[in-house]
C-alpha cells in the first residue's frame, strides 16, 4: 500500500468567523476514507484544535497568549478529536489520536517510540490523527506550525507523499492578485522559491508559504513527492488521485536518491542541536567533498555548549555557517579534550553526518 500523509491546516477547518468549518471537514473525512478504499494507508495531521476551544468557551478576562493557546488546545483537542470520531465512524474507519512535541523528535529513542506506535494503528486499520501538544509545549521548543509536524511524520513513517491542503492553490510565479500570475506546477526538490512567495502568514496559522516551501524542499530531498494544494477545492484528493495534470497544485519532485532513514531524522534535527562545532578549513572540505566522510577531532578548532554523546549538534566552518548536522560519539566535555587529537574514533561517523 501507498502511505500518505495529508496535513490540514487552519484556514482550512475554520470559517471566516474563526469558527470549525464541519462542512470541509466533512468532506477531508469523505476523501480520506475513499483514498483507504483505493489502497492508500493514511496518516492526518490536522490543525484546527484553537478554533474548536476559542468557539467553545467564552472567557471574561484577559489572557496570555500561552495561558489561551493552553486552554483553548486542550478544550479543542477534545471537540476537533470527537468531530473526527463521529464523522469516521460513519464508515466504520477506527481512529487514534497521536499528540506530539518536538522534544519528542529530538532523540533517536522517542523517536522510534513514536515511529513504533504509528506503524501498529496502522497494521491494524486505524488511521493515525496527529497534532502538536499545544498544552504542554513550551513556546521556544514549538513546531513553527503543522506543516513542520507534517514533514517530520512524512519522513518518519518513510511516506510516499506529503499532501499539504491550505487556502490557495498553490505557488505562484508571481504576486497571486496579478491576473498574468501562474501557479508553479513542478519543481524539483532543490529548487528554491523564495523570491516568489509572499511573506505574509495564514489568518488562524502560525507559519506562511515560506514556511510551507521550505519544508516542501526539505522532505522532497529526502525521497518523498511533496504538494501543496487548496484544501477547500471540493474533491481535492481524490483529484489529485485521479487527475493530477487537471488539477491546481504545485508539486515538489522528489530526489531520486535520498539519504538513509537515520539521516532523515538528522536532516530534520538541526533546532535540537545541544551545541555547535567548530572545524578549520581542511576538515570544512572534506567533509564537502564527494567522498563519504567522518568528522575527526583533528580537524576541530572549538567546542560550544553542553551536549551528551548521542545529542545532535551543529557543524560550523571558519566562518561561523552550519555546514552540517550530525549525531555526536562524544559528551562536549570529552570533545573538548581531544580536540586536534589524531587516531581516535570519529566525533561524528559519517552515518549519523547529514550535510547542508
């Protein structure tokens, strides 16, 4: 079977009003359901928990912008994971609610706990319905949205695509109230389409476009076929199923050879790093260079923060850039020591090193 992950985002689920638009979700739910029937395995990462708990309480006094996003996501969990429940069951599709952290992706044994309990709902024909924790979850340690969230689960679970459904039809090759505006059809997954994506944010959502175009190219690189597409387009899935060529969307095409499943999770690692490292000139091209390369403490000029062994850090050249991301084999402690030392094993094995 196919593995899908479809994201839904805010302006998706919500109607002008700020209220759960039950109409489309509905409809996502019709879709999802008929994409099973057609041997897809689905995994939904939905938004939309806020707009449920703001509709459902109404309070007389001011509030943080933490203490709301804690009670109207925990209020809202409950009311967006009921609506989901009762639309399914009306096809007798069993669901199961997966709530996550980013801390959560940021060691290798959370990780596959997470990767481990998907992988069973969907052995057993429950489909998986994934959001961030938003009670618990601390503002610096966030996702920068669900499209993030979305890309992490894609490259986990090794999906063969990532859907992402917002309130346009795409990327556009210019300014989208330009009447000779196009939207992009396919790019690869190197391209880079900044100069094209406006920067404002979606109304109810934390990210944009840019966001959502960068994540796009980052789980593109990994082998994964990424679209973005309008999720109020009736019918959206199932067309891009059937018709794709008459269908608006843009698509990321995926690398025809993507890194290993230990180097995904490292690709998307690069907000948890515990501390940086430092290399000189010589180790900054090696490890650029075509050849497989380790990072050797030979070749390390400085040591900055705290970190254990298996902690991800950053790699940085003499210019202070991130080259590279990598699982650490030393504590900084230890690191530090044996900076410039020869002949000991590699601060960073080159399979747990994901270049730039």
């Amino acid at each position: 079977m196919k593995r899908i992950v479809v994201k839904v985002g805010s302006n998706v689920l919500t109607r002008a009003d700020g209220k759960l638009d039950i109409t489309r979700m509905s409809a996502i739910v019709d879709q999802l359901v008929w994409l099973r029937g057609h041997g897809y395995e689905v995994i939904l990462v939905s938004s939309g928990s806020m707009a449920a708990g703001r509709d459902e309480l109404r309070i007389d006094h001011k509030l943080d912008s933490v203490s709301q996003r804690q009670l109207y996501s925990a209020l809202g969990q409950v009311k967006l994971i009921g609506l989901y429940y009762d639309l399914f069951r009306e096809y007798d599709v069993h669901i199961g609610q997966v709530l996550t952290m980013k801390e959560s992706f940021s060691t290798r044994g959370e990780y596959l706990n997470q990767r481990a309990c998907m992988n069973v709902m969907l052995e057993n024909g429950v489909i998986p319905i994934v959001n961030e924790n938003d009670t618990t979850s601390i503002t610096e340690l966030m996702f920068t949205d669900n499209d993030e969230l979305a890309g992490l689960v894609a490259s986990m679970m090794a999906a063969d695509a990532l859907i992402i459904l917002t309130n346009v039809d795409g990327i556009y090759n210019g300014n989208p109230s330009d009447r000779n505006t196009r939207i992009i059809p396919m790019v690869n997954y190197d391209r880079d389409l900044s100069e094209y994506i406006q920067t404002s944010k979606s109304h109810f959502g934390r990210g944009g476009m840019i966001t959502k175009a960068n994540i796009a190219r980052k789980v593109a690189d990994e082998g994964i076929k990424v679209i973005i597409a309008n999720g109020n387009t009736d019918n959206i899935l199932v067309e891009l199923v059937e018709r794709p060529q008459q269908t608006l969307h843009t698509e990321f095409r995926p690398n025809p050879n993507p890194t290993t499943q230990v180097k995904k999770w490292i690709a998307h690692s690069e907000s948890f790093a515990k501390g940086v490292v430092h290399v000189n000139a010589k180790a900054c091209a090696a490890l650029e260079s075509e050849k497989a390369t380790s990072l050797l403490l030979v070749g390390v000029t400085a040591v900055d923060g705290d970190f254990e062994e298996g902690d991800i850090i950053n790699i940085a050249d003499p210019s202070g850039n991130t080259i590279a991301i990598g699982r650490s084999a030393y504590s900084s402690d230890e690191a530090r020591k044996n900076i410039g030392v020869h002949d000991i094993r590699p601060l960073v094995h080159y399979d747990y090193l994901y270049m730039e």
